[in-house]
C-alpha cells in the first residue's frame, strides 16, 4: 500500500494546491508512483493536470465514493496526494479517513495560524497523524516564531521545511509544470526537496 497525504487547510491564500503540485513532481523524479485527486470545488489541480505532462495519475472520483476511490489508488500508487476543500465537508472527512498523513499549509500570520485549529481537530477526531508546514515564508521578520507558537497552542507539530514566498514557485505551476521543471537547481528546488525528504521521514515513522 501506498502513502495517502491529504493537503488540507481551511483559509484560502495558504498554497494548499502549489504545495500539492511540487510534491507530486518532486517524488516522481524521484521515481516514485504518484496518483492525485482533486476534492477542492475550484479544481485549480485540475487546471494545472490539463497543461502538464508530468506522470501523474489523476484520480477521478464523486464525493459518495472518495474514500474508496483513494484506497483503491493507494494500492497501485507509492504516493496518493489529495487536494481538499477548504471547508468541512463530508468528502475531507471521506480523505481524511483514508490518510496517513494530513499535511496543513500556513503561511506565517495569526490568521492563517487560527484557521489550523479546525483541521487539527478533524484529524484528531479521525485519529489521524498531522504535521504542518509554512508557506510562503518572506526572507525576514519574526511573523515565523508568533505562528509557530499560535499553532502549537493548538497542538500542532510543524515541520522543519519550510517554502519560501518565491516566484518561481507560482512561474512553475503557469507553465504547467513547477519549479522543479524551470532549472534543475534553486532556492526553490532545494526547499522543495528538503521537505519532501522530511515527508518520507515522517511517513516511515508513523
């Protein structure tokens, strides 16, 4: 069985699906199997899946039978990404029921670090590990510790990646493909690879 990590979050703005994208192409280069399914209503991975040539398999699924749509795909993928709806609803407790891993995109504001407290507590209750990782984090200010300290108020665990608020990152995903795709070294790329290696650290622990 492969990995299920659903990407959820409930503010808008936190880079959820970027997120999703860059870690669906960086473990396929790394040789990984890797299936995708889009939940979120604005079906923005779609709209970037249309433009792409990257081998990923889209899973297509209607919200009465996700859940067995993303085991099905964890049978037959390394990795299963899963891109939610921002809000509560019967298709994220569907994924979230089928996860290993709920990874939550924050961007370093009181704001966005409120909003994880809702999804942490959906994962809790579906007894579901979670980590969370900051997004779009500028080169400097201390907004980094207040949020990391907002969220563990919460009790949740951030990782120790983190992702820049790079332009390369957004460049990537208009072309179809992500930063990984534009040049084979960046700042970019080397956030990209970091977090995913501490992903498959997270995973191999659970």
């Amino acid at each position: 069985m492969g990995y299920v990590v659903t990407l959820a979050q409930q503010k808008g703005g936190a880079g959820k699906t970027t997120l999703l994208a860059h870690l669906a192409h960086a473990w396929a280069a790394a040789g990984k199997t890797v299936a995708v399914v889009d939940l979120d209503p604005q079906s923005s991975l779609s709209q970037w899946l249309s433009l792409s040539d990257l081998p990923l398999d889209q899973i297509e699924t209607k919200d009465y039978r996700a859940g067995g749509d993303i085991k099905s795909a964890a049978r037959e993928a390394d990795y299963v990404l899963v891109d939610c709806p921002g809000s509560a609803t019967t298709m994220l407790e569907a994924a979230l029921r089928e996860s290993d891993l709920v990874l939550v995109p924050c961007q370093p504001t009181a704001m966005d670090a409120w909003a994880t407290g809702k999804i942490l507590e959906m994962a809790g209750k579906a007894k579901v590990p979670s980590r969370i990782v900051l997004n779009r984090v500028p080169p400097r200010g201390g907004a980094v510790e207040d949020t990391k300290a907002r969220v563990k108020e919460s009790g949740g665990t951030v990782l120790k990646s983190s992702l820049g608020n790079r332009v390369a990152f957004a460049n990537g995903i208009a072309r179809g493909t992500t930063a990984l795709g534009l040049a084979r070294r960046s700042t970019a790329v080397d956030e990209v690879m970091a977090l995913r290696k501490e992903l498959d650290r997270v995973l191999k622990s659970l």
